[in-house]
C-alpha cells in the first residue's frame, strides 16, 4: 500500500515557497501562468517565516553609501503592505501578508507540507515531474510542468535531477578572489536557531535542561558576548558549527543548536547579569535558519571580483548590495570574529545567468542555491536580494512559454524584452532604463502645476560641526558653488573636499574634483558661506566632504529632498566593518544622518525635479533623482500628459515616490506609512474643453498603483493629488500609458 497519487499540471513549478519562490510564483501568475507553489513547510517564506523570522534584508544593509537602492518590484509591495500592517513586526502578521499575496493570484496553486523526494526525467537534461507527499492528508503529488525552479535552498531539486553543484569554499586561486581561502574545502556559513522569550510580569524561575551547555564551565563568553538590551531573543551570531555538512547531518546540527539556546537562556537568567527575573521563553523555532549548503552551477557564476568592482552585465535582471558578510566558521564558540562585514562602494548587478541551471534545460533556481562562489554568496544570500532573481525568473519562465523555448534561450535571444518586462513590474536593473515601444508616455508632451528647487534654505534645527560630514547632492551641468548656512564663534577656516561617483549608482567619495579652505568670520547669526566647485557635472552627483571644525555651528533643515543626503564620518571602534580595498578593518565609517538635511543652495540653481523626469526612462535615482517633485504643498497639485491626436487608452501605471532611501526592516517601526507615497488623487481625462474623472484612489500606501483605462479616448490625462501620507509634496517617478491592442 501507498498514498493514492494525484497528478498535477502546470506551466511552471516552484519548489519552495521562500520570498524569492513567492515573487517568481506572483511574477508568472501575473502574466498568465499557472503556476504550482510547493512548501515542505506549514508556514510560507522560507527563513523569513513564522517559524524562523529572520529579516528580509537587501542592497540597503550592511553598506555606507547605498542610498536609494532598496529593492522595488514584488519583494518591496509585499514589505510595504506588511509595514502597513504590522508595523510590531509580529511574524504572523508577515505570514497572512504572504498568504493574501499568493492567494489573490488565481494562477497560483499552493502545496504546503510537501516534501519533494523525487525526480523523474524525460532525458538527461530536462525534468518531466517532481513528486512528493504530503503531511497530514495522505497523499502524493506528481507535479508535471514545462518548467521548473527549485527555490528549496538546499538545492534540492537540482541535486535530484544531476544538476552541478558546489558546497564549500572554493579556493583562491580558482576565481582569484582575495576572500577566499587559499585551500578549498567543505565548509560554510553557519545557521542559526531563533527564540524569542518575553516579560511575563511575575517571576519565572529556568532550570537547566541536562542536554543544554552550561556557558559557565567553557570559555566561550570571553569571544562572544549575549547582548545586554536585547537578552530575550536570538542574535544571528547564536550559530553551531559550518565545518560539517548542513545536510547529511541536519538533525544533529538542529540539536547542537538546542543545546546552545537552552544553555544561552540559562545564562541569561541564571547568571545574575540581566534583568529577566520576569522574562520565560515563549518561542524556540523548530529548525534552524540555514545559510548555506548546496550552490547550483549556471551558465555563469558570480565572483568576488563582479561584485567589488560592480561589473556591467548585459543580462542584468537585478541588483544587491548587502556586505560580503562570512561568518566565524565556529560560529559562538569561535574565538575568531563573530564576521567581518566588508563594505562596497556600491550596488552590484545580477546576471539572469546565476538563476538556471547549466545542465538541465528546463531548471531554474531561485533563493540560496543560486549560481555563486562562496564568497559571492557572502552578499547574495540576503532575501531581498534573492527576491530580485526570484522575480526576473518568474518573468523569464512566461517568455520560455511564451517563445517555445529554454532558460538559456531566453539569455541568447529575448534578454531585452526579459529586462522591459522587469521594469515594467518595477524591478530595478541598474542602468537600464525604459525603452518600451508600447508605452505611450514616452511621447507624450508633460506639464505639471509646480517644480520642486534643489535648495533647503529655511533652518530648523543647529548642530556644532563637531564629525566631519558628508553632503550628497545631484547636479546637472555647470556647478560654480555650494553655499551652507552656518556661523562660527570665532574666525576660522572650512576645509572641504569635493567628489564625484565614477558609477552614476554610486553615492561614495571617489574621484576628487576640488577642494578648497574658506575662511569665516566670527558671526552670532547665520550666514552663507560659498564652497567653490567650478565643475561641469554629467547627469550624476557629487560628494562634499565638509572637515570636522567644532567652532563652526551648520544650519539643517528637519526633512528630506530626493537625492540628497547628508552623512557624517564616526569611529568604527567595537565593530567588525572592513575596507574592501585593503580588507582591513575600517578606522571610520560614514553614517548616514535620517530625516535630515543640511541647508543648501547651488549657484546655478540645478533644475533636477523638473515634470519631464516621468518620461525619461528611470523610475528611481541613476545618477540624477529622475522624479518630479512639487512644490511644498500637495492638494491641488498636478501633472498632466497629452498628445497631438486622441488615443485609446488601456491602463495608466503610477510609481510614486516611496522613499527609495528608507530601510524597511522586521524591527519595529514607529510609523506604519511612508510618508512620501500619495495617499489620495483623482485621475481625469480631457473630453472636448473639459476634464472626466476616470478614477480616485484614497488611502494608497503603495508605490505602484494601476489605473483600469479601457475604453477611454483621449488626448490627455490628468493627475491630481489630494494629499500624502505625511510628506509636505507630491513625488513621481514615472507614469506609463497603454493602449488598446
């Protein structure tokens, strides 16, 4: 006897159901394909999942000069609707967020606790099904696609089917990576059990499981250190050992691991060093959140060198930034670095080559077990990051449908109209902009009600130049001078130092271009002081570095402008952040200063949020903003699009302005909005010498917003915005405008 079989056929079908799994499954099912989205775990989202609840991090941590760079598309909708949400970061709020995205895909079909176990293939290079069975109803699945992507972070599938594969640390030599050690071997990046344990306002008394290690007899706590503010939960460095296969030996790594968070918790109550008289566990997570095992081999793999020198692909389909971030192999009881973070200078691009597999025609993989080295994989292994793949594979699984064709096909013939379709679904591939022949916005003539200075004149707040600082600000064209508002309590100099990024996704102070010392006065008021720069800038940025002078007092405006950034440079003492240029532990890091910014004025003024910027390509910032901003008012605001003759129109697509530059993270945030993205508009149509109103949107918290247009002809559209969700004016990156086919 067995369980009865049951035969399931779709277009495409995704082993495990983590955020990249999610947004390749959300990504095919919005453009027509049925899609199977297999889990072996209750729970949706991988190690972001109620079970385990580790950050969907991404380019923007872990880095200094990142900005703007967070991930938009599918992973950022669906962390946007949870910070809407959930803004206590409660793991099962996240879980019914990922329920509601997968079920409004009537495309999608999902399997949850289903273990795939096997492989069956038409010949040696394509898969015909995967099968598996499922916990608690008795039965099995035989899944039958045209496609398939293995998202099981094991790589599971891909092992299953013969495809290559690489565990462990190459070695140096065979990549020339700098990271890498000088012999190769078996080893990888720790896991990490999670807990979480909470004050439950009366005494609670721990007694030592026999199985748990007492930290007390071992010498461990004289390399690591249990967090004093935050004793009542896991910390990523909470790791058993990378130096045995994740794996093979899966069940006892999980035990090793017990034996750590028990022993930890005894520590903490017990040792009389914190404050958790009162605190019992409530959660320990029944797996570990596994970093590293299996690495699928495509046609191309990524290297330390791609990613430090931010090379150029022609199939890029995404973009990370994250850290090279190796961990201590020991994990806790290493007396080595808990990890050593090594900072970029910039966002690096993801080649659609890393994401199928070199040998079986119809693989692809997604998540963890993506096409790396080790020391690659570092930086790639963060869940936003993998999103990004995850998503251009979905999209790259509807054109191999689409065409009659493989993975690899799609590389040698469709990679253009691959990278279209992307950024049309607001994926980020840097450098690309948009060249769709079908959107109608790109012809059109644009007008808006107001346009947005590049200047912050009026101060709220003063602060002593005591940190050297850093000011990022866009410039186009002729730049004779910076002017910043400041005074000094007795004569003295402002040393400065003016650069420009060599990449225009770049925000670092790389190529000098001038400097310069000011002298100023004494003065008990503000005043403007010029910062010669006399440089002709293309289209990109520049960063000032302002010397350190605590005589000095600098004037600063409480709020943002697109683009520009003010930083300040501060000790690196106590943390593990290196150079990746001499991999050498960093004396100074650049911290970026939130909500505010120092006030400015250029000279001449730089018309960088002008309303043509909606129609030049770009939906985020690539070395200018390229978004059009307003005045500092919202209500009656507007932009408009028209064109010579009528047309019929099928939808309008919005990507409104979400603050790019804010980190959205699983700790709790005190607002549940972003306070750039409008809130509510009105959408009209010119009919003869008056206005129709098509659609009104209120209570929007979302960056891309699709406006139904069937049936509408018409020379021009109107956007009117009411109001935001807290910013005082109207930002837009990008509208597109289709038409009837």
């Amino acid at each position: 006897m067995e369980f009865k079989h049951y035969r399931i056929d779709k277009d495409l079908i995704i082993i495990g159901a983590g955020v990249p799994g999610i947004c390749a499954a959300i990504q095919a099912a919005r453009l027509g394909l049925s899609v199977a989205l297999i889990n072996n775990r209750g729970y949706l989202g991988g190690n972001s999942s109620a079970e385990i609840g580790v950050s969907v991090d991404g380019a923007d941590g872990a880095q200094e000069f990142n900005h703007y760079s967070r991930e938009a598309g599918i992973v950022d909708e669906l962390r946007i609707e949870d910070l809407y949400r959930n803004p206590q970061k409660n793991r099962y709020i996240w879980d019914t967020v990922l329920i509601d995205a997968v079920r409004k895909e009537p495309n999608i079909q999902v399997f949850l606790n289903t273990n795939i176990d096997k492989v069956e293939m038409n010949s040696n290079k394509e898969i015909q099904y995967v099968s598996g069975s499922q916990l608690g109803s008795e039965k099995r699945f035989d899944f039958y696609g045209h496609f398939f992507l293995d998202d099981t972070g094991d790589g599971t599938v891909g092992y299953l089917s013969g495809a290559e594969y690489r565990m462990g640390r190459e070695a140096k030599s065979e990549f020339n990576e700098r990271i890498a050690p000088d012999k190769a071997d078996d080893y990888v990046i720790p896991s990490t059990l999670t807990f979480h344990a909470a004050d439950t306002g009366k005494p609670i008394r721990y007694i030592r499981p026999d199985f748990a290690i007492d930290l007390t007899k071992t010498d461990v706590l004289k390399y690591r250190v249990i967090p004093k503010n935050e004793f009542w939960r896991f910390h990523w460095f909470y790791e058993a050992t990378g130096k045995i296969n994740q794996i093979e030996n899966s069940e006892e790594i999980i035990q090793m691991h017990r034996e750590l968070v028990y022993g930890i918790w005894d520590y903490v109550k017990n040792s009389g060093e914190y404050p958790s008289e009162q605190y019992d566990l409530i959660y320990v997570a029944p797996v570990p959140g596994k970093r590293e095992s299996r690495r699928l081999m495509g046609d191309y793999i990524l290297k330390e060198s791609d990613i430090v020198e931010q090379k150029d692909f022609e199939d890029t389909v995404g973009h990370g930034g994250w850290s090279i971030d190796l961990h201590a192999l020991d994990g806790f009881f290493s007396k080595d670095l808990v990890n050593e973070h090594i900072f970029l200078k910039g966002i690096y691009q993801i080649p659609y080559r890393t994401g199928y597999s070199r040998n079986i025609d119809n693989l692809f993989m997604a998540g963890r077990c993506m096409s790396t080295t080790h020391v690659a994989f570092g930086t790639t292994r963060v869940m936003a990051t993998l999103s990004t793949l995850g998503q251009a594979l979905g999209a790259a699984a509807y054109l191999c449908c689409k065409y009659d064709t493989t993975p690899r096909g799609v590389y040698k013939n469709h990679i253009k109209e691959l990278q279209q379709l992307l950024l049309k679904y607001d994926q980020y591939i840097v450098g690309v902009k948009n060249e769709d022949p079908k959107d109608m916005a790109r012809k059109a003539e644009v007008r808006a009600s107001s346009i947005r200075k590049c200047m912050m004149e009026e101060d709220e707040d003063v602060r002593a130049l005591d940190n050297t600082l850093g000011f990022i600000l866009p410039a186009d064209g002729l730049l004779e001078s910076v002017s910043l508002k400041l005074k000094a309590s007795a004569d003295t100099e402002l040393r400065y130092k003016v650069y420009e990024p060599v990449k225009k996704e770049n925000y670092n102070p790389e190529n000098k271009i001038a400097e310069g010392v000011i002298k100023v006065k004494s003065s008990e008021s503000f005043i403007w002081v010029d910062l010669p720069v006399n440089r002709s800038i293309d289209k990109n940025k520049i960063f000032i570095e302002i010397e350190a002078n605590p005589v000095i007092k600098v004037a600063y405006a409480n709020k943002n402008l697109t683009g520009v950034v003010t930083m300040e440079k501060v000790s690196n003492k106590g943390a593990t952040l290196v150079d990746i240029d001499t991999l050498k532990m960093k004396e100074f890091i650049w911290r970026t200063l939130k909500t505010t910014t120092l006030c400015f004025r250029t000279k001449p003024e730089q018309d960088v949020y002008k309303a043509e910027n909606i129609i030049n390509g770009y939906a985020r910032p690539y070395g200018l903003p390229n978004i059009w901003l307003s005045d500092d008012k919202v209500e009656g605001e507007f932009v408009s699009l028209s064109w010579p003759e009528k047309k019929s129109l099928s939808e309008i697509i919005l990507y409104l302005d979400s603050d790019l530059n804010h980190r959205i993270h699983f700790r709790p945030a005190d607002n549940n909005l972003i306070p750039e993205i409008v809130k509510d508009y009105n959408v009209y149509y010119k009919s003869g010498d008056s206005y129709t109103k098509l659609h009104e949107v209120r209570d929007n918290h979302h960056r891309v917003n699709r406006i139904d247009a069937k049936g509408v002809q018409t020379d021009e559209i109107k956007i009117e915005f009411l109001a935001t969700n807290g910013c005082p004016r109207v930002g837009l990156y990008e509208v597109r405008v289709y038409g009837m086919e």
